[in-house]
C-alpha cells in the first residue's frame, strides 16, 4: 500500500500555503516592489491563490492514490505536474480570450484597479505562480513516491496516458509556430522592438514598433501604446506621446482606451494646455465607468485649482466621493517605481476639506 503521501494532515497543507504565499512575495518584490502585495485586491487575490494552488495540490495526490495504485510512479511524477500546470495556463488564456471576444479585454484591470504597466507585472506573477506551483508539486511527487522508484515496465495506463499528453502538446507547440509564422512580419518586429526596450535601446524600439503595420490591430494599438509611453517616459516628449495616445483613443474598442484617455490628460497637463481639454478626456472616462476615471478626476481638480476655478473642483471632488468604499486611488510617479495607494472616497474628502480650508 501507499504512504499517504503530502498534504495527509492539515499541518502539511498550512506548509504548502505558506510556500505558495513566500514564492508569491519573492515575485512581487522582484516585479514590482512591495506594491502588489501592500495594495489590497491584489494580495487578498495571492492568498486566495496560494490556497487554490494548495487544494489543488492535495486533490491531485488524492487522484493518484485512488487510480495509480498499480501503475509506475515515474511517468505520474512528471507527468502530474505537466498536465497540472497546462490545464492551470489554459484555462487562463481561455478566460482572457473569451474576454476579449465578448468585448471585455479590460475586465480583469478593471476588477484590480490596476494600470497597464503594473497589472503586467501582476499576470507575470500569475503564471511564473502556476509554474512554480507545478515544480513544487513534481518535488513533492517525487520525495513522496521515492521508495517507489524501483524497475520495472510501465503500467498500461501510464503508456497510454503520457502518449497522448505528449501528441497534445506537440499539436499545441505546432499550432504556436503555425500562429507565429503566420504573422512574422508583425510578430518579429514587435518582439524585436520589445527587446530593444527591455535593453535600454528606446529610438531602436520605436523604430521597430513603427513597423507593425495598422492591418494587426491588437498588435497595431500595443506598439502605439509602447511608442507612446517610450516618448513621455524617455523623452518627455508630450506633443509625440500625445500623437501616438491619441491613436489608440481612436480605437473604440480597444482594452487599452482608458488608459490612453489618461496619459493623454498628463501630456496636455504638462504642455500647459487648458483645463476644457482635460474636463474632455475626465467625461470620456467617467462615461466608460473606467477605475482611471479617479485618477484623472484628481488631475484635472488639481488643474482646476491652479487656475482659481475652485467651485468646479469641488464639484469633482464632491463626484469622487460618491465612488463605491472599494475603489481605491493608485498614485503613480512618472519613471519611477513608486507608488501609493489610498482608499478614493476617504481622499476625495481630504482634498475637499484641504480646499475650503485653503479658501477660507
């Protein structure tokens, strides 16, 4: 008969969370700092994590106990974790798919409160979670099932089972070249662009970004993106940066819209220009129902106020106050990782009383 293996008691399972949590930490700090975790719906969606990832762990030695009792551990040691780890990433590009398909690409920033550049550090987190969960799950496959590595041939269901993941996964690597090929010229030139980015090469990766052609929309308004954060960021460019922003505004349905609709209010607050362009893109957002439309509601009240019109930035911060208790404000720094957090309502009513006070 089998040990009982991992996660037999409840002190195991608490240890494998708390694994999970500490992997969690370690991502986060080398992302994006202590951000993520100090920012509320993130952390409270990595602990839940770390618990489905556990639950999951003690399911699936549960299932191989009850139907691998016969067979050779060996192929179940690689091949729990492989089929654990693509089902985890596939249903994840599945949900983020059918997202984009019914016209919800943005539902999931939306549900964090997260702009762009931080909510990719937070899918990078996600997967590199799921990976690592897989390879602490094929570690404890294997301290588990040790004494059972001994000779002998492959059970029948083991042979059939490793077979067909195996085809699975080379009709699914050959559809990702198929995919890739398809669409090099685009493909190869944004990737090619990314690397120049990631290299401290920014005229070399607005070159390249230039090249996707507008036929590739997602790709299209990605690269406009880019170019555009790369000439406010490096250049402080604002007329450039706000050409390329406005680019992807045009793009009604493009999960990338809202935050253009913001950085372009930081160009024009910047080139000095007038406050009706920024009530503009403040009304586009608050017609979306964006999570940015707080952001730039306290961008163009401090607007407001720099130019004495201090009842319509009342009037603003009387609407952030009415935002729902969840919504919480992200501060951001123009080319730093800085960042804070502060619940909307509660600094809505800060800045309102700041400025009667400043009134009187």
């Amino acid at each position: 008969m089998l040990n009982e293996g991992p996660h037999s008691s409840p002190q195991d399972f608490f240890k494998t969370v708390l694994v999970h949590f500490l992997l969690v930490l370690l991502y986060s700090l080398l992302y994006q700092g202590a951000f993520l975790l100090l920012y509320p719906p993130t952390c409270l969606f990595f602990i839940g994590l770390s618990l489905v990832l556990s639950s999951l762990h003690r399911r699936a030695h549960r299932l191989i106990r009850a139907n691998y009792v016969k067979e050779w551990f060996l192929v179940q040691i690689w091949l729990q974790p492989l089929l654990f780890m693509g089902v985890l990433v596939a249903v994840s590009l599945c949900a983020m798919s059918l997202a984009e398909a019914s016209g919800h690409a943005g539902v999931f920033r939306q549900i964090f409160q997260l702009p762009v550049d931080v909510f990719t550090s937070f899918l990078y987190i996600f997967f590199l979670m799921i990976f690592s969960s897989g390879t602490y799950l094929f570690a404890e496959s294997f301290c588990a099932y040790l004494m059972h590595l001994k000779p002998a041939h492959l059970g029948g269901r083991s042979r059939v089972v490793a077979r067909l993941t195996l085809i699975s996964f080379i009709l699914l690597a050959i559809l990702g070249l198929w995919f890739i090929f398809a669409h090099r010229t685009s493909n190869l030139a944004y990737i090619k662009a990314m690397v120049y980015e990631n290299f401290q090469k920014p005229r070399e990766a607005l070159q390249s970004y230039g090249l996707v052609p507008q036929s590739e929309q997602r790709l299209y308004q990605s690269a406009r993106f880019r170019m555009a954060r790369l000439e406010l960021l490096r250049f402080r460019d604002y007329k450039n940066a706000l050409k390329h922003f406005a680019e992807v505004v045009a793009i009604t349905d493009s999960p990338l819209r809202d935050e253009a609709i913001l950085q372009s209010m930081f160009c024009v607050y910047n080139l000095e220009g007038n406050s009706e362009e920024l009530i503009q893109y403040f009304d586009m957002l608050w017609d979306l129902g964006s999570h940015l439309r707080d952001e730039a509601g306290f961008l163009l009240a401090q607007k407001l106020i720099l130019e004495s019109r201090f009842l319509e930035a009342e009037s603003i911060y009387l609407r952030l106050a009415g935002l729902p208790f969840w919504n919480f404000t992200i501060q951001s720094w123009l080319n730093s990782e800085r960042r804070r957090f502060s619940p909307t309502v509660f600094r809505a009513k800060q800045e309102l009383e700041n400025l009667r006070v400043t009134r009187l």
